[in-house]
C-alpha cells in the first residue's frame, strides 16, 4: 500500500491513523513553519527539498520504484532498540540522551526497510540511496521537536531532505494542489486549538497515544510567482 503525504490526506479529507500518528508530538499552540518545501521543474525531473517531516515519506516512495536490491546509507532514529526486527546489517549503534541512531551502509532488499516502517512507523528513516527514478538525500541526524519558534529565531530552510526525481507520482502527492510548476515554495503553519482526552482511560501512557488533537492547517505558497493560501480544519 503506498503512502500519501500527510498534508495531502488531510486536504483531501482522508484522515486515518498516520494522521494521527503525525500529531501525537504536538501540543495545545500555533506552529511556524512547518512542512517547507520548495521545487523547480527541470527538462525530464523535478528538483525538490524538504524540510524533516517528508524523510519517511520519501524514503517509503523511492523505496517502492526498486526492483532487486538498493545500495542504502544513513541511519534509523529512535527510543528503542530494534536490532532484533531489523533483516540487515547494523553497522553501530550511537548513543545519546535516549535516542539511539543505528547506523546503516549496506545492500538491500526493498521490503526489508518497508516492512520495518510498517512495524516501526515512529522511527525516523535518515536513509540515502537512488533508485530508478530518483536519488534521495536525507540529513543523518535527527529532527527538531515541534515546539513553537521563539521569536528572533531565523526562518528554517527546507533543506533537510533534498530529492531529484522522474517520478510524477511524488509531484503529485507532494503538490496535490499544484502539481504542474516551474518553481514553487510551501511552507504551513500549525495549529492546535484543542485536545480531546479519551474517555475512561486513566493509564497516562495510553491517554497520550489516543488523544486527538483538533485545529487546522495553513497552506501558503508561492507558484511560479504568484502567492496562495489555503486553510483546512482537521481533527485527528
């Protein structure tokens, strides 16, 4: 089953359980800056880079244009250990305030990874590789929580993850709205106005995991020049 960016389902009001999954790390507050990203059109490819949350995304897409095996480099980030589910070669494992980055630099077979993100949604996949359509770029390092920007803080760029690609169907899930450009630029602010608790539930563990979180998103944008703004209610 192929992923849909988070962005595109809520727009297109196809919420499910990855949307809610997106939002367990945020609380009550307004987000800046969130989901950057920025393209050009090139003669037969697109140019795309992308702020941190697209990582997962476009792994799990490239990944999906694999036939055979896939040279990949970088790291799988997380709390937990998960050298006992993983089919592949750990090259080690580093270490620090609680979250562990197991470093990777091996062949493999595409479902191994795709089968780890099914079981481990909650990791983040910092992997580089190429695959038939597209050569994917993704910082080794792990992303910065979703707190609120303080103020004098200077604008993040979408540099993250930077991706050369053939392949329309990212364009298109990416881009829903605007998926035919020249250049174009995204960025959009969260916003969370409520917190709705579980009912008869007093574990607090379970508490935050079924908590949804109710508020909208502000898409704006730059397409070839020309500036729009969009806004959609969610609750997930």
């Amino acid at each position: 089953m192929e992923m849909k960016s988070v962005l595109n389902k809520i727009f297109n009001s196809n919420i499910d359980e990855s949307v809610h999954h997106e939002f367990l790390k945020f609380s009550r507050g307004k987000f800046e800056n969130r989901y950057l990203l920025e393209g050009k059109k090139q003669k037969d490819s697109w140019s795309i880079k992308t702020s941190s949350e697209f990582a997962n995304l476009l792994v799990d897409e490239c990944l999906r244009e694999v036939t055979g095996e896939v040279n990949i480099k970088g790291a799988i980030i997380c709390t937990f250990d998960l050298r006992n589910e993983v089919k592949f070669k750990i090259e080690r494992v580093k270490q620090f305030m609680g979250v562990k980055q197991f470093i990777v630099d091996c062949v493999v077979k595409p479902s191994d990874i795709l089968d780890l993100m099914v079981k481990q949604p909650r990791a983040f996949y910092a992997l580089s590789f190429s695959s038939p359509l597209s050569t994917l770029k993704i910082k080794q390092k792990a992303p910065k929580s979703g707190k609120p920007a303080s103020k004098g803080e200077a604008e993040p760029k979408a540099d993250f993850c930077s991706i050369k690609t053939s392949n329309k169907k990212i364009i298109e899930d990416l881009f829903f709205d605007f998926p035919n450009f020249q250049t174009i630029r995204m960025k959009h602010t969260v916003e969370i106005n409520d917190v709705i608790l579980p009912h008869g539930i007093s574990d607090p563990v379970k508490i935050r995991e079924m908590a949804k979180k109710k508020g909208k998103i502000i898409r704006e944008m730059e397409v070839d020049g020309k500036k729009e703004r969009k806004e959609k209610e969610f609750e997930a």
